[in-house]
C-alpha cells in the first residue's frame, strides 16, 4: 500500500441521529461491475456464483445496497449495455435461478439489490431488431427503432450529422439501403420510445425483476430516450457521455422523456420500498426536473465527481447540488467513481485541469503522483460520506485501486477503442478484476488469469492484504461506513463552516464534523472534540493538507 497514513477510530456511541428516511435517502450504495468483480466458475469472467461467496465482505464492509451492472443475456460488446433479452441471464454470469437466489442471499445479509435496466437501446442480437431486419421497409417491426432512409439522390447520406457517444456517426446503413439509429455503439440500436409497444414491454420488464425481488433500478442514458422524430441536425456533436449544453437538442435530455419516467413510477409504486435512479448526465438546473415527486427517487450527481480537487470548485458543486435536491424535496446523491470514468485515486494523482481521458492513451504517464492521488482518494471519500443523501461507491475504491491506465493496447475490449478510431482507449482501466488476494494466478479474483490482465501490485492492493491493517484504505472505509450510519446520515441540513483558505469544513445534525484539507495550510484541529477518523496522520495536532477529519 502507498499509504503511511492511519485511521484513528473512535466508534461512534450515540445512535439517536439514525433516522426513518427512506433507505435510498440515505443509504450507501456499492456499485458491482460483475464481470471484474469474483469469479465462481473459474473462467477467468466474474459471475453471480463469485457475487454470492463474497456477499460477507460486502456485509463486513458496511454497504447497504449493491447495484449490479446489466447481468442479462447479451453478446458483451459493450459491457452488457448491450442486451439481448432482459428477461435472462447472460450465461457466463450464471442462470436466473442462481440471479433469483442472489437476491435471496442478499436480503439475508440485510443488503438491496438495484439491477441497471437499459431502455435507449438493445443489443443488435435483440428479438426484436432481428426482427427488424428481416421485415420490409416500413413495417411495424422496424418502427421499434429509429430506421430512416438516407439523405442524398441514392439515400447513401446518413439522415442526420448525429455522432455516436463513441466516435463516428450514430447511423449504420442496413443491406437494403435504410440507416438505423446508434446513439452509442452500432450493435446498439436506438429503440423509438414513441411507439407503445416499446413503452407497454419495459412496464414488464420491471415488474419482471421487482416480481423477483429487486428493490431498485439504475436506469442507464436516463435522458436519452426522447429524439426529436423531425431528425434535424445538431450544432454540437456529441462527446463522451458530457453534459448536453445545447437546448433543444434533438437527443439529449428532451422533455419527452418525463412522462416515460411517470409510467415508469407508476409500475415501482405498485411494489412496497422500491426506487429508480438515473444516470442523467444534464446541466445542473435540468436534473431537479428528474427528481420531481412522481419520477425518479433519484439521479446520479455528476457534478462532485467532476469537480478538481479544489476547495473553492469542491464546495460551490457540493452546495449547489445540495440546494438544488432540496428545491424539490429529493436527497441528493453523490460518487466519484464508477465504471465509465477514469478512477479517482488516479484522477486525484494528475495536475490539476488535466483531461484524463486522453491522458489515458496520450499521457505524460510520469506526472501521475499516485500517493498524493491515493492521500486525496481517501480524504475525498470522507468528504463524501459526511454530506447528507445517499452515496455510490465503485467496486475496489475500498481498496484504493488506481486506474489501470496501461493495459496493452491488444486487450482493450471496451468499443471506445475501434469505435474513436483507437483515438480514445476507452473504459477498461477501471473495470480490471478485483483482487482479493496476494497471489494466485489472479490474486484470488479466479482460478485462471481474469479477462483483463492486473498490474503486479494489485497483489498488495488486494482484500487480504489489507484485512485488519489499520491503515489500510479498506480499513478506512469500513470504520467510515460504520460511523456515517451513527453521526452523518440524519436528514438535518449542512451547516458550512468557517474555514481558512483550501479547507472546507462542515457539520451535521448530529453535530459531527468533517473538515477537508484541500490545499490549504496544516490547520489545527479542535482539541476538545473527539476525533472519530482521520483519512491520514494528524501533524502534532494539525491537519495537513490532503487530509480529512471527522470530530464528534
Ligand atoms: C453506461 C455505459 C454504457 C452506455 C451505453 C452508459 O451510460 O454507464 O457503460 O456504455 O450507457 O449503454
């Protein structure tokens, strides 16, 4: 481990802030990229059999819920966001009993489970856009999808200038001439959520899994689903998954998909206890308008997770995503990592203002700072735990895992990579197998070597060597998930404290606090409250920078 720091716990004794919100209002959620994540089987693929064993360390971690990415049949060309038929399982996870038994499992541990539900798209190995191709221009199947005749004397021009998320235009033209419609990749065609047979089939395939007993969905490109059916051009083409600034865009956070969502809501309220998150990357004043009483329960915060390491910038996204939830009475959300961006450790590693998505491929690799990325990793997430709402944690960041940000350009299996022109490298970095061990032909993740080859250190990254080390990162989020539940997750509002210059400092309703060093000078540390937690090593009472805190 890069860290010299230690975690200083006092655990928390007083309970009487644990409030009855709703769970999503308050809960940590930890997001399994399932195929990195164990592997059950022995196929070097993680599965819903290597999920189940490792259910106890997610317990013993401290999580509330876990959202699964897609687990359904599909041919993986972009991870699962591919589906082939929502209502199965992709065989190399496992069957729908075991997913069945793994809800079962989990509730037994006391944990939720969200599944991510994709309803822009399906796989191109679909029923229904198979269908599609084999039925005559203008027919009923083809009007699922967005399947347009080209532009041109000959029709030869895409129907629109619309680019793919990934790279190149968003239309592929089929063997007798019409283009279909690919927001992200070309097995990935875009449904046409004006027609009611697209609408009518996703009710049922909600209640499908809520009949099975998930409590909750992560809905993948919530703000996609609406297109503008008159197929103008579009000024700003598209960049990955960046917010739209465009109004009007004639794809991106349309206000036809509201009543989709209603319908959507409708279904979940049939069931006790159930929410509906959205992966909505829109401008911050549209995203209330997701969260509005009969729509989502809530929406991913990408705000926080772009913010630089800075206090100023920090604070203004934390407090205007904090406002904005309550103007509509919902919780706000927050992340820092997730399955489609660089991770954090090494986000936090980098200069300030460098793009880390082409830093991946085009570098300088030697101004990455990995310990001061792992330093600032750690306060983040405390930062993070401390703020009111519920909280995304990516699979591994308990461990510190950095960006894998050399896999060999051979490996990459991410469709970024063919589909930027190898221009971009794609989301594979964060997705490598979980190491849970110190050895082994891939530190415990399989019996075999996993799908994406591990840097040797992910040997002393790994669960076990971690276990029970007090300074560990892994020990540092299971004391933080223990205290949040005691001292940070009343519904009472943030009170922003005074601070010096780089700090931020905050206090809850409980009266605990956290104060964040983020470029600021050592600051002392309020010798007559309790310290609860420090994501590194006080400095004879001073707080250095890149350090965090949390006083009784
Ligand atoms: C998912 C991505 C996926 C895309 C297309 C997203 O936003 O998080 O991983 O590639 O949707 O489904």
């Amino acid at each position: 481990m890069a860290s010299a720091s230690v975690p200083t716990v006092n655990q928390a004794q007083d309970s009487s802030t644990v409030t009855e919100l709703p769970w999503w209002k308050t809960d940590v959620v930890y997001q399994v990229y399932i195929r990195s994540f164990a592997d059950g089987n022995g196929d070097g693929t993680g599965d819903i059999a290597g999920l189940r064993a490792r259910l106890p360390y997610l317990r013993d971690l401290g999580v509330d819920a876990i959202w699964l990415n897609p687990w359904y049949e599909s041919p993986l060309h972009d991870g699962g966001y591919d589906v082939a038929d929502y209502r199965k399982i992709e065989p190399r996870y496992g069957t729908l009993e075991e997913a069945e038994a793994l809800i079962v499992d989990a509730h037994t541990h006391g944990i939720k489970i969200i599944t991510d539900l994709v309803p822009n798209h399906t796989s191109s190995k679909h029923a229904w856009f198979k269908e599609a191709l084999a039925s005559p221009i203008g027919s009923a199947a083809r009007n699922r999808y967005h399947i347009r005749p080209g532009k041109g004397p000959d029709g030869s021009e895409p129907p629109t200038n619309w680019t793919s998320v990934f790279g190149g235009s968003a239309w592929d033209r089929l063997d007798d001439g019409e283009w279909f419609l690919h927001i992200f990749d070309h097995t990935q065609p875009d449904l046409n959520w004006e027609n009611p047979e697209v609408v009518e089939e996703f009710k049922s395939i909600f209640r499908f899994w809520l009949d099975r007993g998930v409590d909750g969905f992560r809905v993948d490109v919530a703000h996609g689903l609406a297109k503008d059916m008159s197929y103008p051009d579009v000024e700003e083409t598209g960049v990955l998954l960046a917010n739209a600034k465009t109004t009007n865009h004639p794809f991106w956070d349309r206000d036809g998909v509201h009543p989709i969502i209603r319908g959507w809501r409708s279904v979940l309220d049939e069931y006790d206890d159930t929410m509906m998150v959205a992966e909505a990357w829109v401008a911050p004043d549209r995203l209330p308008l997701y969260v509005r009483p009969d729509e989502y329960h809530q929406s991913f915060n990408f705000d926080f997770l772009s913010a630089q390491w800075d206090a100023d910038e920090m604070k203004h996204v934390l407090s205007r995503s904090i406002d904005a939830a309550k103007a509509v009475n919902a919780a706000p959300t927050w992340v820092l990592s997730n399955h489609d961006v660089v991770r954090h450790t090494t986000r936090y590693g980098l200069p300030k203002g460098t793009d880390w998505r082409s830093w991946l491929l085009d570098g300088p690799h030697d101004i990455l700072d990995v310990d001061l990325g792992l330093a600032r990793a750690r306060a983040g997430v405390m930062m993070m735990l401390a703020l009111p709402g519920g909280v995304y944690l990516y699979q591994g960041e308990e461990l510190g895992l950095p960006e894998v940000w050399d896999l060999p350009l051979e490996v990459l299996d991410d469709p970024v990579w063919e589909q930027s022109g190898r221009t971009s490298k794609g989301r594979d970095g964060c997705r490598v197998p979980m190491p849970w061990s110190t050895s082994g032909p891939s530190f415990g993740f399989s019996d075999t070597a996993g799908w994406l080859p591990q840097p040797l250190e992910f040997g002393q990254l790994s669960a076990e060597a971690q276990q029970g080390v007090s300074s560990s990162t892994l020990e540092l989020y299971r004391a933080a998930l223990s205290i949040r539940k005691q001292l940070f997750v009343s519904d009472g509002d943030i009170e922003w404290l005074e601070a010096p210059a780089g700090v931020i400092g905050l206090r809850r309703g409980s009266g605990a606090e956290c104060w964040v060093n983020v470029s600021g000078a050592p600051m002392p540390v309020d010798s007559e409250r309790e310290l609860l937690l420090c994501s590194g090593e006080l400095d004879d009472g001073m707080l250095p920078v890149n350090t965090a805190v949390w006083l009784a």
